[in-house]
C-alpha cells in the first residue's frame, strides 16, 4: 500500500444534486464547482462528534453504555483573490448542496469518495496574519448521513 500525501491528491467538490449518493455520478460531480484550486492544504476540517448512550441502574456499580448519536461540522477555509474571490462567492447562507471529497485524485469513474449532504453559512474573512494570504472561512452543517465509502459511477 502507497502511503499519499493530501497535496496534490485531495480534492473539493460542491455539487447542487446527487440522485445516488452511495453512486454519484461524474457528470453530477463535474456539474458542481471545484473547490481545491482555493483550498490551502488544512482547508477541509471535518470535525465529528460520537456520543455514546448509558443508563445508570440503582443495582449496578457498572454503568455500561452503548452508541448513540453521531453528528459533523465541517470548516472549509479559503484563499481571498482581489481579481475573482471564488470561494467567497461560492456559498450562500442557508444554501443547501453536496460537499463531495475525494481524497485520491480527481473523482472519475470508480474512485471513491465522501459524500456531504451539506448546508451552508455564509462565508466570513478570517484574522490577517503575518506573511500569510487572505483567508475565509465557511462553515457547513451536515444534515443527513453521510456516505463516507461512495463510489463514483460512469
């Protein structure tokens, strides 16, 4: 197994309609707006939070637990261009899409992929820093399951 590296092979897709999700296809991923040219490499930050379920019972001194519920956030940051801002342009509050991440190169025919049901706020400059390009950030609520062993198909 080839170890990679995300440069250079992880890319960013937001995608208006996906029929399948288990099976987007290229053409519905090719019709949305690729996002990795504005993308610096710690652009995509999928944060998850897993809860477990557990009941206290009187008779017990061990509290077992099982899995509950599940949610993410996703923070995409951007590249700010005076020219063409694209990735600030790109989202709208309250926009609803599909963030589609495929981490081993473009996502054609038989590449695996995740799949977002996505929701959007509006994007918003981030601090300036010293020796560093202008920044923004957006930030996505996830609204349904999502499919994180897609396949594209033909």
């Amino acid at each position: 197994m080839a170890r990679l590296a995300s440069e250079g092979n992880v890319k960013v897709y937001k995608v208006p309609t996906i029929a399948d999700l288990e099976a987007p296809t290229a053409v519905e991923i090719n019709a949305g707006e690729d996002l990795t040219p504005y993308m610096p490499t710690q652009g995509v930050d999928i944060t998850w939070t897993q809860n477990n379920a557990s009941l206290a019972m009187l008779d017990e001194s061990f509290v077992a637990e099982v899995v509950g519920t599940e949610s993410a956030t996703i923070t995409l940051t951007g590249v700010r261009d005076d020219e063409s801002d694209d990735f600030f342009d790109a989202f709208e509050r309250g926009e609803n899409f599909y963030l589609v991440i495929s981490r081993f190169g473009a996502a054609d025919a038989t590449s695996a992929v995740e799949v977002y049901p996505a929701q959007s706020h509006r994007p918003v400059p981030m601090a300036p820093a010293e020796n560093e390009f202008q920044q923004a950030m957006c930030t996505l609520a996830v609204t349904d399951t999502p499919v994180l062993d897609a396949v594209v198909a033909a």
